[in-house]
C-alpha cells in the first residue's frame, strides 16, 4: 500500500515537473526562441522582394469613426498632407452612428478626395468596414484609425510593393507618441517596437500573421467579409484570409504612422481585453492555416500568435507547478524569481498610482497587465460578452 501511494506521488511530481518545463519552454519559445528563428531564417531564407516606386494605383482609405471630434479634423489636414496624386486617392470616412460633432467637422472639408459614410445605427467596426469596401473606388484599401497620423509619402511606401502580384497586403509601421510630442509609455512602446521588428523578419522570410490596424494596404479584390456576428479585430483576420488564398502579405517599415499612447495602463488593459476577445473569436475563421501542412505559416502563428494568447495559462501553469516542487534548490530559486517578478509588476502599479516612473517597473508591470487583460479576453470569449460595437479606451 505504501508503495502504491509513493507511486502516485512520484507520477503526480512527474506530471508537475512536466507541466512546468513545458510551461518555460513554450513563453521562451514565444518570445525569445521565436525571434532568434526568424533572424536565421530571415538571412538564410528570404525573399527577394521588389518594389516599384512607379507604381501609382487608385487607393481608397478606409477610416471607421465613432464620436472622433477631438482627432477627426487633425486626421482630415493630415490626410491633405499626403502626397499621393489627388486624382487616384479617396478618403472614405465612414461615422458609426457618432453622436458628438464629428460628422459636421467632416463635412465642413470640401475636397473631392473626402466622402463622409453616415450610419444612422451603431453597429461596430466589422459592418462598418464592410460596406465601406463597397463604397470603395480604389483598387488598394488602405485601413486607417481615426486617431492615426500618416507621414506623407506613407500610402506611396504602401503600394510600391503591390507591382508585385505575389503580394496581397503591406502592413506599415506604428510609432507612439505621448500628448506633448515625445515617446512615452515605455512598456507599450517596447511591445510596438518588438512587434514591428518580428513583423519585418517574418516578410522577410514569408508573410506577417497579422497586420495592425492603424496602417495596411490590401488588394480590394482580396477583400472577404468580416463576420457580424460576432466581435473580430479587421487587422488579424484581413491579413490572414489573404494568406490563406496564397498571397503574402510583407512588412513596410517606412511606411511610418503615428499615434498617441493609451493615457494610462488602466486603459491599455481595457484596450487589450477587447482585442483579445475579438482574437480568440478569430481562430476559428483562419483554423485551415495552423495545419503542419501550412509550413512556415502555421509555425509562425502558432509561434507568434497562439502561443503568445496562451501565456497568461502557461504563467499560471508554472506558478502552481513550481509551488508543487517546492524542496529542491532549483525550484525553490525559481519560484523566489516569479514572486520578485510579481512583487515588481505591484510595485510598478502603485508607482503609476503615484504617478513615479521607474523603468525597472514599468515593463514587469505591463507584461502582467497585458497578460491579465488577455485572459479577461479569453473569458469574454468564452462567455461571448464582447460587443462588435466598443468605445475608445482612451477616452
């Protein structure tokens, strides 16, 4: 008998040790084995890629709007500045409903690349966006936030690429900026700029598994329909609809917008949660391209993507493993550096709560609620509680 429960013991020790390592390997995998990949394969096996800067198609810009009046006219002269040829360039500004004065500061704007889209209904980001499409002229769409500011030669960086007909879609390059001008935020903008640098390596080496919302450019012809039924965040699941027809999509980093940041990390968990929901609900839309058949493509969504929405289990995973194990030198060490993790990330919270700001915080911090935020998302999935229809988290 003592030797049966000595078993069971030994086999559920196993399993714990087990579930810890594979926990490890998976969030190193994510996000330091993943891109040390990509650097190899991006000099050992990329494409040749070429642009044509001569290359002038018809481009619509697709902005939804929704109650925008504190950026919406800054937007429309930032728009003015761009120095794409009038006569192929139009701007579709599509109001959800807006209840503030956006519409009017629309229409006050005469120029005939402008064309304002009122909806009497809100109905969220998805509708929107579809119909928008068929408003669209252009043979290129090009995805735009309302808050988004392009430099002016952005577009033209944008449809360089398309004299290609391997290409389906560019993605371009964020930058964030706080209120008066400088960059500011620095977890965020050390996730921006992480992102921005594996979306380049996997052009480089195929295609980008994602886009981001605030700057891409698609053939309108490639264009599907976003489900309405359920919230799906447009830049995840356009991209990848593309993929799944054959195409690439690449990474431009000189295609350069900017933003301002979340004015506090409050918000950005409130912004995280919403898109992971919508994530999660994207899954199921793109299931055909996480096959091992797909190569290259399913290993860099699962690398990149999935793995990545799942790391708030996996840190849950390896805390209660670790605790398990608790004994042994080794983990006794390990699980003292996830309590001073954690201890860091409510150190780093309360120095936002008295507005301190100490770098070695921050990013503990943001990890955590960024984390935190994804599986709130995942639950809102679960329970199909995330609106199509959101408002603004910076507001």
């Amino acid at each position: 008998m003592a030797e049966q429960v000595f078993e069971i013991n030994l086999d559920f020790m196993s399993f714990a040790e087990f579930t810890f390592w594979l926990s490890a390997v998976l969030i190193l995998h994510t996000y330091i084995g993943y891109p040390f990949l990509l650097v190899g394969f991006s000099i050992f096996a990329s494409k040749k890629r070429e642009k044509d800067e001569n290359h002038l198609p018809c481009v619509s810009m697709l902005v939804s709007a929704f109650n925008e009046q504190e950026c919406i006219a800054e937007k429309m002269e930032n728009s003015l500045q761009l120095n794409y040829p009038a006569d192929k360039l139009q701007i579709i500004i599509g109001s959800d409903a807006s209840t503030d004065g956006t519409e009017d500061i629309v229409r006050k704007y005469t120029d005939p690349r402008f064309k304002l889209v009122p909806f009497k209904q809100r109905r969220g980001k998805a509708l929107v966006l579809n119909d928008l499409v068929e408003a669209a002229s252009g043979e290129i769409l090009v995805f735009s936030d309302a808050n988004t500011m392009y430099k002016p030669d952005a577009i033209h960086r944008l449809v360089a690429h398309f004299g290609d007909a391997k290409i389906g879609g560019v993605c371009g390059r964020l930058v964030l900026l706080s209120k008066n001008g400088h960059i500011d935020t620095e977890g965020e903008k050390l996730y921006w700029d992480f992102e921005n640098y594996i979306k380049f390596l996997e052009g480089k080496v195929r295609t980008v598994f994602g886009a981001n919302g605030a700057i891409y450019a698609i053939r309108k012809e490639l264009y599907e329909r976003l489900p309405t039924d359920k919230a799906v965040m447009d830049d995840f699941l356009i991209p990848l609809k593309i993929v799944m027809r054959g195409y690439d999509v690449v990474y431009e980093k000189d295609a350069v917008v900017w933003e301002h940041t979340s004015p506090s990390l409050q918000s950005e968990f409130a912004r995280k949660a919403r898109i992971g929901a919508a994530n999660f609900n994207g899954i199921r839309e793109i299931l055909p391209l996480l096959s091992p058949r797909r190569g290259f493509v399913a290993f860099g969504l699962w690398s990149h993507k999935l793995i990545r929405w799942l790391v708030p289990f996996l840190l849950i995973s390896i805390l209660a493993s670790n605790i398990l194990l608790l004994g042994s030198t080794f983990y006794n060490i390990t699980f003292g550096l996830q309590a001073l993790f954690y201890a860091l990330a409510l150190l780093g919270w309360k120095a936002e709560k008295l507005r301190t700001k100490l770098s070695v915080l921050v990013y503990p911090y943001y990890f955590l609620v960024v984390n935190s935020a994804l599986l709130v998302g995942f639950f809102r999935f679960l329970t199909k509680s995330q609106q199509a229809a959101w408002v603004r988290s910076d507001r």
